[in-house]
C-alpha cells in the first residue's frame, strides 16, 4: 500500500486533498513525515494530521462512549446537539455512526463505529443482543408490575409484544431491566404499560461489554469488537 493510499482509506478527503497533506508534511511514516505519496508503507505505522489533530492509521473504529444526557444520537440532530460532536472530527469524516440510539433524556453505554458490518450483527434483530438498563421509576415498584415486566408486554403500533430477558429489581424505586430488542422508546413504553414511569434511565451493558466506572459522561475510548460478543 502506498502512503497516500493508506491516507485514502481513511476518510481524510478526496485523492488531491490527500496529496495537499502530504504536500505539507502532515503525513508521518514511523513518526517521521513523508513528502513522497508513492512511499509503500505499513499502514500501521502511518499517522497524520487532520484538522490540527494527531491521528493514527485504523483500520475500522469501534468505540465505546459514555453518552450524556441532552445529545441526540443523530447525525442531523433536530434540537440538541449530536453525540457525533463529542468526537474527533477525523471520525465524523470516516462516517463513524451510533449502533442503535439512546433517547436524548437517557445516558449511558453507546458504541460507535464506521464499520457497516459490526452495526449490522449489533442491531439486526434476529442476532438478539442484549442490552441492560439501570431504570429509576417515578412511583415505586411494586410486586405487580415486576410480575408484568416478566410478562409479554403490547405496545401500542406495535406487531408483536415484546419480553424482558430479565428483571432484578434493586430496590424500590430500581430495577436492572435486559432487553434484546430495540423498539422506539422500548423500556420507557414498558413501565407505561405496567403502570410506572421512568424518572432516569442510563444504559450499563451492551452485549458483554458494560459501561466502565471510570468513563464520565461525554467521555469515549476506544474498544475492541470482540469484547462486545465476548461471553
Ligand atoms: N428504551 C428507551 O425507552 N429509551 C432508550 O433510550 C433506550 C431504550
């Protein structure tokens, strides 16, 4: 692979915007810059600058981010800002996106990547990933509603009822809810139907991979795929 090839790939622009980076020394070959397009390199070993900001060659970029109340998981967000915004701009420009998305009133675990085909296996139905909720309820759980929870659930303009893969509740205003679906409004519809209303929801678990103690909200750091499928 070339040196500007390896810069194509990674969504920094058009062939001649490429050529104008390297023109002006913004592209390092094992930390050193290279004037010289046609250079064959290893692409791990190419880093350049985009924007004024230091990036690495990556193959595909999968993240995982601790989303903050009041974003919106849009590209074209409609009255907040977007969670793309909270990220480099050389990600925006590769066409990172949400697996999925999280209300603008919900925090918690978000991944984020280019790659189609990991969105794909994360969010496609049929693939059933299961994702973990830390819900607080407005009025507190009762026996009831924890018993409707493990229920069959209609909603409605909904095809089918949805099911909960389980609920813990941790006392009584909280429950750990884990869903595998991902229906509009899905967990705040849920305690509708059983007669609550959510007060705070925040995502902890997606897949294997759950949401770190030590990441703040509006924060994000970079994540291996198989770490989400790991059991
Ligand atoms: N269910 C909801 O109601 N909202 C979310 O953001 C995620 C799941």
């Amino acid at each position: 692979m070339t040196l500007l090839q390896a810069l194509q790939s990674q969504g920094v622009g058009s062939r001649k915007q490429c050529l104008a980076l390297i023109e002006r020394g913004h592209a390092l070959v094992d930390g050193v810059p290279c004037l010289l397009p046609k250079q064959q390199v290893v692409p791990e070993q190419v880093c350049f600058y985009f924007d004024d900001e230091f990036c690495i060659w990556q193959d595909r970029i999968v993240i995982m981010m601790h989303k903050p109340l009041g974003y919106e998981c849009s590209a074209k967000p409609q009255y907040h800002p977007s969670v793309l915004d909270l990220l480099p701009s050389i990600y925006r420009a590769r066409g990172v996106q949400p697996v999925g998305r999280l209300d603008v009133d919900t925090s918690g675990l978000l991944l984020l990547t280019d790659d189609g085909q990991l969105i794909h296996q994360l969010t496609h139905p049929k693939r059933h990933v299961p994702k973990t909720y830390r819900v607080t309820t407005v009025d507190p759980l009762d026996e009831t509603q924890i018993k409707a929870l493990w229920q069959e659930i209609a909603l409605n303009d909904e095809p089918k009822p949805v099911k909960a893969i389980s609920v813990q509740q941790e006392n009584d205003y909280e429950l750990l809810l884990v869903i595998d679906e991902g229906r509009y409004h899905q967990v705040r519809r849920m305690l509708a139907a059983v007669g609550n209303r959510v007060d705070k929801l925040v995502r902890v678990q997606m897949g294997a991979l759950r949401l770190p103690d030590d990441l703040p909200a509006g924060q994000w750091r970079a994540v291996e795929a198989c770490a989400i499928f790991a059991i």
